[in-house]
C-alpha cells in the first residue's frame, strides 16, 4: 500500500512538472511570438502610431461642437535645456526609484498587482517611466496580457540602448500633456506662454501633476482645485525624496500660478463640450478618446444652446451694471428623457480674469434659497398634510428650551447662535396661511415649520430621490436647509424639478445619445431609466400649487409678467440666500425644464435686493419665451380630490367652534397628522415656542400684516 502511493504520488509530481515546463514553454513562445512584431526602439523612437482625432456632434450628428486632438504640438528640446525641477518632479510623482532599478520595478508590480486583485479592478499601476515611455511611442492604452508583456520587452530593449538620462529625455519630450501639448516644452507654451527652460519650480509641479489624467486635470477645465491638490502632492513627493527642502515646499505650495488663455481652436457650447470629455474620459480613458475617431453624439440642442448662451450674456451684462452679478448659468432638459438640451456653464468660457471656464452648473455648489422649499413641502404632502393645511406665519423662534432667545421678548435682539427666527422677505407676517399661498408665495416662516412637519432626514431623503447628488451630510443641517441651507448644483436641481414635471417619474440625466467607432459601429447608446420617484399624486400636488398663477401673483407683483405665458401653463419656483450670493429661477411644463442662477464665481454677494425676482427671473423669462412656441401646450395633470376632513388646521380651519385657536401641533401629531389628536402635544419640544406667538395674536397683541 505504501509502495503505491508513493508511485502514485511520484506521478502526480511528474504531472505537476511537466504541466509547469509547458506553461514555461508556452509563455516563451508566446513572448517569441510578440517579440517579433515589436519595432526597434532606436529606429522608431519618435515615430508614434497613425492617430484619428474623434469629433463631438450635436443631437443632429451634424453641427460638429468640438474636435478632440486633431493633430499633435511638439517642440524636441534637449536634456541640457530642461530645468532640474522639471526632471524632479516627474521623476518624483512617476517614478522614485527611476535611476536605480532596471527597466521595470517588480516591487511596484507587485503591489499594484494585489492591490487591483483585492479591488476587483485596475486602481493602481505599477509602470516605470521606461514602460510608459514604451507604451506612449509604440502601444495603446488597451489594458490586455498581450500589450503588458509588449510593454516590458520593449522597455528592457530601451534600457539596453539608451542611458537613463537619455530615456528621460525622450519621455519628456514624447508624452503627452493635454490640450494636445506632447512633450515638456509644448506644455510650457501652451499653458504659460513659455520655454520650459524658464519655468518655475511650482509651474513644473503642475504641468508633472497632468499626464495621469490630462482632460481631468486640465488647467482649463472643471477640476482646478483637484489640479492644484495634485500640484501640491507632487511637490510633497519632491519633499519627501530630497529633491526640494521645507521652505521650498511651502513656498510653493502657496504660489499663485497664473495660466495663458486657452486656445483651444474652433468650439462650441465649451462648458457642456468639456463636460463631455470628462465623461469620455472616465468611461473610455483619455488613449481612446484621444486616438479613437469616435463619433460622439450628444444630447444638446444648437439652436436651443445659443439661444441659452444668447440671454445669459445679456442677463449678465445687465446685472452687472445694476447689481455686480457678473455670472449667470442655465441648463434646460427635457424632462421626458432627460436629456440635456442646452448647458451654459458661466457667463463667458474664456474670461479667464473671472473664471469664466468654471462650470458652476455641474461643478459649482451654491445655496439654493427658497428653491428647496417644495422639497420640504413634497414631503409634508407624502405624510399627510394637504395644500389647504393652515399654518401660523407669525414671528417665531425655533431654538426650544433656550433661555438665551426668547420666544416673543426682544426675539430680533437675541445674539446668540443658537437662536434661529428667521425673517420673511418682506419683512412681513400673515397671521394664519394655508401650505398653498405659503408656498406659491415662498413665505419663510411657514416654510421652516413645514420642514419641521415633514422631518428634516426625510426631506434630505426626498430630495436626493428627486436627483439632488449633495446634502450627504444631514448632522450639517438644521431647520434653515428649507431656506437653502445646504449646497447643491444647478444641473441636480433641474433633475429634481423634472420629477414633478413627469408626475414622479424621474429620468435618467444624459448628455450622450451615442458613441461610434472609426468604422461607424456603435459602442454606446443612450438608454432611458425611468424609475418612479414619488407617487404622482404628491407631484400632481406640487405642481398644482407651483402652476398656480393666482396663488404666487402676491409675490411678484410687478414682475408677475415674466412668469405668466399666453397659452402655456408653467410651474415656478424662485430662491434667494439671504446675503444675496445666489439667485434662482426654476420654471417647467410638461415638455421642458429650466434652471437659471445668478450671482458671481467667486462668491461675492450681489447688491442687496437683487434677488431671485430682479437678477435671475428675467433672464430664465428671456429663454422661455423663446423656446416654449417649440412646444406644445400642455397642462399638468389635476390632483385627484382629497377625501373632505374635518380635522382643525389639516382641513383649513384654524378655530374651532367655540373659537379656540391653538399651533397645528396642539392638533396633530406631525409624523401622522390624519390620526386622532395627541395626548399630550405640550411634549413637542417646539410647541411653546410656535404657541404663544399665537395666543399673542389670537389677543390682538401681536399684529400680523
């Protein structure tokens, strides 16, 4: 027995090496095979593979926005002529070890080997810069066992032929940069108007800081701040290898750098272009964007677009000279697909002076003011509460069981931080209003107890739903959310709204209808996932209030011509932060969606009193009127009757018959305003605060408007 497991045994280890020599065999072949199709790196050093340059239509396929990389700009210049610290920080964020290991570094493979097994996927690479220099002469980016072991064969031949000081050379002055800059002293021009010999030790961080990822990381796109982090990594890397010392560190870190304007050629709709690219980027990687003559058609409408780009540069100039608001935004979709039809990103893309190529619709986080307000109000519909509910707008104080405000005494002279009595923006109180005209007239005070009705976590909830991609943070928020408290962006805030438009059902946002190959193969096509958000009933009931013409006439008052249309039925909401950074218009129909904000890139508040209704409306009003004959007339859908209560406040009544008032929450317990009344609604922890401003008006001491 013990014979034959041993022969056994003897002839699982022969199996086992003979399996082992054919794999080696196979793999020798295999790297033979590849081996010969592979150029001499000496003779071919600066020949690059035949590149088509891939084109960036409109919804058509046929107004050509944009041509990506239709030819390469690069100047030679020798390893004398580039500055150390350009050398340095290359060699710092690419690779450290780079004049003490052969052509591969087989820890840095390693590692990037089992940290991409345990994450499933490609995070991290491991590529010298004599790999990538093989890669960028001589391959594509196509991530296959074929092409890895291409790279390493050719990078050990590069090795072999050149010095390192003369590898580095070539790889900086072959790889690429962006913007179509291949190589050191292409970039040094096109982004600073330069020769590499003069650049200074920060600008050369940067431009070490683009070959990752040159489209995200562009000095001209939407990601500067992510930019100048890397910028920053770089020349910490720099730092920690000994290539600069601490005070340089800083200094540098610090340095404020200053880029040309960009020369981008013949574009169109640049904000929503470079929106594009980034998409492209992130979905296909910047090799294949670049080198793929791909087809891409988008989403956008040109004659919509410039009619866009049309009233946001007559908005802005206006508001300029009467408000120092010097940017405006738009974005309009179409709520049925939610495709985007036309992006304006700021008021000019290439005023650098003002960060025109900022995109604040997609990137900028703004306050939306009172915009947010039928998020709350939606919720409050979802629980209960009806268009007719009667709240109290009165002068109240929302911090409970502080001593150090006051409920009534002195509410406006409170200092304290922990107070909250918000102000409406007339200055105004109304004494009793139902959730209707509080809405339709954008009334603060029943706003912020709408939101504490409604629950502020599931507001945040209903909210992100809706497409509102911000408000990750609820600890960060309190009852002032309502009144736009928290950050969001415009393209978000227009999804949202598009929701109510289509009566719950939430589309997804695109901005590409399709992608095709150089041979006209489709490789991506837009498809529509529509998802029921909300039960359309609650919509119905937003849209109800917010169409409402009636309803929110008090509020614009001499502007009310601007939100009304012969034929049309549209839906309105404005908004204006307090310090009158950020003013909002977002108006639909069935058919269309648009988004308009207002106010300057770097945050500096507008004059006061230019709100939502002086610097925003009139512009969103301009674009309406243009494109709304495009459409038809379409009219929201009446919400069905809600059954007839009797209950006091739910049901429009405010006294009962004996003439007794209280708060809506001396009647209802606001998690389930339908059910019986609560035993003891003095628990609420706000009921004092919102009783006794009604028992002062109730007596006549406190007067409402």
């Amino acid at each position: 027995m013990l014979k034959k497991r041993k022969f056994i045994g003897l002839k699982i280890f022969g199996a086992l090496i003979l399996i082992f020599f054919g794999i080696v065999l196979f793999s020798l072949a295999k790297v033979a095979q590849i081996t010969k199709e592979l150029p001499d790196p000496k003779q071919a050093i600066n020949s690059r593979q035949i590149t088509q340059s891939s084109k960036i239509y409109d919804r058509t396929g046929e107004i050509l926005l944009y041509e990506i990389y239709g030819e390469e700009k690069r100047t030679v210049v020798s390893f004398e002529e580039i500055p150390d610290y350009v050398k340095n920080a290359t060699i710092a964020i690419e690779d450290k070890n780079f004049y003490s290991h052969p052509a591969f570094d087989w820890r840095a493979l390693a590692r990037a080997f089992i940290v991409n097994l345990i994450k499933g996927r490609v995070v991290q690479g491991g590529s010298t810069i004599t790999q990538q220099l093989a890669k960028n002469a001589f391959l594509t980016s196509e991530r296959t066992v074929d092409r890895k072991i291409k790279e390493l064969v050719l990078s050990y031949w590069i090795e072999k032929r050149y010095s390192k000081d003369e590898i580095l050379e070539l790889y900086l002055n072959q790889i690429s940069y962006g913007s179509n800059a291949y190589g050191i002293e292409a970039a040094s021009q096109i982004y600073f108007n330069k020769s590499a010999k003069d650049l200074s030790l920060a600008e050369a961080a940067l431009l070490a800081s683009l070959p990752k990822a040159p489209t995200y990381y562009s000095p001209w796109g939407a990601h500067i701040s992510e930019l100048m982090n890397r910028k920053n990594y770089v020349l910490e890397q720099m730092f920690e290898v000994g290539f600069i010392d601490k005070e340089e560190l800083e200094r540098n870190k610090n340095h404020a750098i200053e880029f040309t304007s960009q020369n981008i050629g013949s574009i169109k709709a640049p904000h929503f272009v470079m929106m594009v690219k980034d998409y492209l980027a992130n979905k296909y990687g910047e090799d294949f964007m670049e080198r793929g003559g791909l087809k891409i058609t988008t989403t956008l409408d040109w004659e919509m677009q410039q009619i866009a780009e049309q009233v946001i540069k007559e908005g802005s100039e206006r508001n300029e000279k009467l408000y120092q608001g010097k940017n405006a935004s738009l974005v309009a979709q179409d709520p049925k697909t939610g495709q985007v039809l036309a992006l304006v990103g700021s008021r000019d893309y290439f005023d650098s002076k003002n960060e025109g190529n900022f995109n604040v619709a997609a990137q900028g986080l703004r306050q939306p003011g009172s915009a947010f307000k039928p998020f709350a109000y939606l919720t409050a519909f979802k629980k209960g509460y009806t268009p007719n509910t009667v709240v109290f707008d009165l002068s109240t104080e929302f911090a409970p069981n502080n001593p150090a405000c006051p409920t009534i005494v002195n509410i406006y002279a409170s200092s304290s931080k922990e107070c909250y009595h918000p102000e409406n923006f007339d200055n105004l109180f109304r004494g009793p209003v139902n959730l209707r005209n509080a809405l339709a007239q954008s009334i603060n005070v029943p706003a912020v107890k709408v939101l504490y009705l409604a629950g502020l976590g599931d507001t945040i909830k209903t909210a992100q739903e809706l497409g509102i991609t911000t408000l990750n943070d609820p600890n960060r928020y309190g009852l002032s959310l309502v009144l736009g408290g928290g950050e969001v962006k415009l393209i978000d805030l227009v999804e949202a709204y598009s929701v109510f438009s289509q009566e719950g059902i939430k589309h997804n946002q695109k901005i590409v209808l399709k992608i095709e190959d150089s041979s006209g193969k489709a490789i991506e096509s837009a498809s529509d996932q529509a998802i029921m958000a909300v039960e359309p009933i609650y919509a119905q009931l937003i849209n109800d209030v917010l169409s409402d013409e009636d309803a929110r006439r008090p509020l614009y008052s001499g502007s009310f011509y601007l939100t009304a249309f012969d034929d049309y039925q549209v839906a309105l909401k404005t908004g204006t932060t307090n310090d009158y950074r950020d003013a909002w218009t977002i108006g639909y129909t069935p058919s269309i969606v648009v988004g308009v904000w207002a106010g300057n890139n770097h945050q500096e508040p507008m004059q006061k009193n230019a709100g939502s209704i002086l610097a925003a409306l009139p512009i969103w009003n301009a674009f309406m009127s243009k494109v709304l004959p495009k459409y038809p007339n379409e009219t929201f859908k009446k919400p069905a009757s809600s059954e007839e209560t009797d209950k006091l406040m739910i049901g429009g009544k405010y006294s009962d018959d004996s003439g007794n008032v209280h708060n809506i929450l001396h009647y209802i317990d606001k998690n389930n305003p339908l059910d019986p009344l609560p035993q003891n609604p003095q628990d609420d922890p706000q009921y004092n605060n919102w009783e006794v401003p009604v028992q002062l008006w109730k007596q006549g001491l406190l007067i409402s408007s």
